[in-house]
C-alpha cells in the first residue's frame, strides 16, 4: 500500500446526554491529517451506521480507501452495520477494537433491560462479519471487516499504526477530534 493512500478514521466520545459525538479524520498512511468531519449519533440508539454514511457523503472525497471504524457496539449498544456501511459507501469497512472479549451477547443482555431493544441488539451483533484477531507493535487488536479480504485490512491496520502506538492513527487523531468537540459543546451550550 502506497504511503499517500488515504483512510477515514472514525471514532466516538462517548456523550454525557442523549447522544455522543463522532470524529472523522481523513490521514494519507504516512501520518498527513487532510480533512475532518463530525456526526451524531443517538446513546443507546440504532442510527450508528446511518450516520457513519451520512459523514462520508458529506466528506464527498473520492480519495479514500478504506474506512477504519473504532468499535463495533458505540454510544451504549448503537451497533454498526458493517456490510450496509460498505455498500452505502463503497469503501472497504474495517472495525477495529483493542481488547479481547468472548463477545457481547452477556453484556447485551446485562445492561438493557427492555426485551425487545436486547433482541435487536443481539440480532444486529449476530450479523457482524467475524472477528479476528492480528498483531500490531506486539500488541493484538481485532479486525472485522466488509469490501476487502483480511490480508488487505490487515495491511491497512499496520501501515496506519506507528510503531511506537497500538492505535491506528486515524482512529487516534478521532478520537482525540471528538473528544475536543464534545468538551466545547459541554463547555458553550449553545454551540
């Protein structure tokens, strides 16, 4: 993969409200920030992947490659579709969460208690590509991806992490961009 390629990072703070803010970032491989972009998603919603779209059609750049997205169950159980994300946007989907986990089906079922949002969550969760796990700066993260074989995310994932970080960057300048948003929408209210 070419140093210029061009991926959209996109990660989450998660909100003290209704909704969380998330972060977009546009970075050639070789580290340049080119872009921004910055949505909303509903806490303990089901608009995660309709608003992820919604970001990258206003980016409206054709020069991305790949869509890297930091986890797949964000603002409270608001879990991502990575196959619609794909074929909404075009781009080769891969999530990327940094912990081991036997899954959410327990947490799901611990932490929402109205049935019917738990078996949606358990049926979005269900449909998620498989997760897998590669190895990055000797530390392991977990890929799921849509729009592009494993070998490919794989490459993507480690040509986007510098060596001294386990996080790729675009999914660390993201969410340090969200982060920054949220504190000044918390800070000036009418913002």
């Amino acid at each position: 993969m070419k140093p210029g390629t061009r991926v959209l990072g996109i990660a989450e703070s998660f909100g003290a409200d209704e909704s969380s803010t998330l972060g977009g970032v546009v970075m050639t491989c070789s580290g340049r920030v080119d872009d921004f972009v910055f949505g909303r998603c509903t806490v303990g919603g089901t608009d995660i992947s309709e608003s992820i779209i919604e970001m990258v059609e206003r980016l409206d750049r054709e020069d991305i490659r790949f869509l890297l997205i930091a986890g797949v169950a964000l603002a409270w159980y608001n879990i991502i579709d990575l196959e619609a994300i794909h074929a909404e946007t075009a781009l080769p989907t891969i999530a990327v969460t940094f912990e081991a986990s036997d899954g959410l089906e327990t947490a799901i079922e611990e932490n929402i208690d109205d049935r019917s949002t738990m078996e949606d969550r358990h049926e979005r969760y269900a449909r998620l590509p498989p997760r897998r796990a590669v190895t990055v700066n000797k530390t392991t993260l977990y890929l799921r991806e849509a729009g592009c074989r494993p070998s490919e995310a794989d490459e993507v994932i480690i040509q986007c992490t510098e060596s001294v970080d386990a996080r790729p960057a675009p999914l660390r300048v993201a969410r340090l961009a969200a982060r920054a948003v949220d504190a000044y929408r918390t800070t000036n209210a009418n913002a």
